[in-house]
C-alpha cells in the first residue's frame, strides 16, 4: 500500500475530535450473511455529525455489504443502525432519502436518454410537496418544477458541469457522469451523503478536484459524508475518520494520520487478507 504524503492529511485536531463529535449516524453490531457465508460480523462505528468518515479495506473486506446495509438494499442478521436516532432498519430504503441519506453506486445509475438537468432533478423527488390531487390537476406543479429547476441548475454550477445542463447524459465523459450522480445524490439535500467508490475510474487530477469537491461539500453545508474508497491519497487528504475492514470485520479505526501507519492494515493490504468475504 502506498504511503500517503503527510502534507495531505486534514488538521489532525479535528480527525480526533470526531471521537467525540454528536453523531449522525450509529451502526453497532452489524452481522450480514448470505447463507452460510458472513460478509460483515460484529462491526460498530459512528459517523460524526458534518464528518467526512471512510471505510477502508481490502477487495472482500465487507465495505460495500455495509453500505448496503446501511441504506437498507440488505437485510443484516443482526445489529442497529440509527440515523439521529431514527430506526434504518425499521424503515424501507425508499424512505430513506426523505430522512436526510442519500448515496451513489460503484456504477453509475443514471438514465442515459434524459439530460443532466433532468437526472439530477430526479434527485429531489423526495422533496416535492404536492398530493396526488393537485399533481393530477396540475395546481402549483409549475412553480415547484421551477425551484426544483433552479436548485438543480445551481448543484451543476457549483460542481463546474453546467454547460452540459441540457445534453443527454449518453456520451458524455466518465468523469463528467459522476459528478452528475454526485449532484443528482446533493439534489436530495441529504444530511448523510453516502459515496460509493467515487474515484474508480477516475484520472488523477479527476481524483485530485473529487478531493476538492468532497471537502468543499463538508466546509460549505450540514452534510456528512460517508465514504468508500480503495484511492489511498484521497482517502486521508480528505477523511477526519478512517474505519479499516478485513474479511467482513473492524480492523482498526481512527484518525487517517494514525491509521494509515497502523501495521494490522499494511498487512490487510499487502499480507494477503482473507477474501472469502462478499465485498
């Protein structure tokens, strides 16, 4: 694993108050199999309330079952999930968003005949106020349609995307796709933003603005951030909180600065960790 530079890594005073930061969200004990095969066991962590906390680890380590869990698209055989004290678990994933969680894929789930502008205001569904009644009449649809507009017309311009606002997301860049999903993931104006893998297949200095945009999200509004990524560099540039998974379990937690030279998570990376556990 390659060693981070340390001039990237954030304030290390604020990574170590996330210890004692209100939390927004609280997973503890989380279990999930898949028959006979256990994919996360026992794993507990918090994410501090306007936090960026990532979970770390190995192919196999259990990173994306926990998010999955987390965002309900799994059924865990044991443990709680709380978001501000909110029940996940008693809720069904499509609720999710209109709680504050939102989160993007590992492959892009956009619709590729509808514009920019369109996918993203797909993101602020959640937030429309009128009833079946006046929907179906068209009463006040308008006006609403205007400020989901505008809201997202607004995301695309702060993620630097805005001149390609009314093109068909079929054929645009790599790159430029993602920070579509991640403005239609902010038009649902989460507390929780969940990201899942969001450098993959991103060149370097893509990684270098995702960092930038990552940060600029937590400095500039109410959201925290859970993060899944396998890119080194970004991870403790922009993390106040790392939580290290191997073979669906906790292996070390902290701050990027400290976790980042702990020997248990050099070995996951470069001893050859298990890998029976589902990703």
């Amino acid at each position: 694993m390659t060693t981070p530079d340390p001039r990237d890594a954030p304030n290390v005073a604020a990574a170590a108050a996330t210890a004692t930061a209100p939390a927004l969200l609280e997973v503890d004990g989380l279990t999930v199999r898949f028959g006979g095969l256990t994919a996360v066991e026992d794993l507990s962590f918090r994410v501090g309330d306007k936090h960026i906390t990532a979970l770390i680890g190995p192919n196999g380590a259990g990173k994306t079952t926990a998010f999955n869990a987390i965002s309900r698209l799994v059924k865990p055989a044991a443990g709680s999930i709380r978001m501000r004290g909110c029940d996940l678990l008693r809720r069904h994933s499509s609720q999710l968003s209109g709680l504050g969680l939102t989160r993007t894929f590992q492959n892009l789930a956009l619709w590729p005949g509808l514009t920019v502008l369109e996918n993203v205001m797909v993101g602020a569904h959640h937030g429309g106020k009128q009833g079946f009644a006046r929907a179906a009449l068209r009463l006040g649809t308008a006006r609403e349609e205007r400020a989901l507009r505008d809201q997202s017309l607004g995301l695309l311009g702060q993620l630097g995307i805005a001149d390609v606002a009314f093109q068909p997301c079929e054929g645009l860049p790599y790159g430029t796709l993602k920070r579509v999903e991640l403005a239609r993931a902010l038009a649902g104006r989460p507390k929780l933003l969940m990201l899942d893998e969001p450098a993959a297949g991103l060149t370097h200095g893509e990684v270098r603005e995702l960092g930038e945009l990552i940060q600029r999200i937590r400095e500039t509004t109410d959201v925290s951030v859970l993060l899944i990524e396998h890119h080194m560099r970004l991870v403790m540039s922009v993390s106040d909180w790392v939580v290290a998974l191997a073979s669906g379990r906790k292996l070390v937690e902290g701050p990027p600065t400290e976790v980042q030279q702990d020997e248990r998570l050099i070995e996951a990376y470069l001893g050859g960790a298990d890998s029976h556990a589902a990703q």
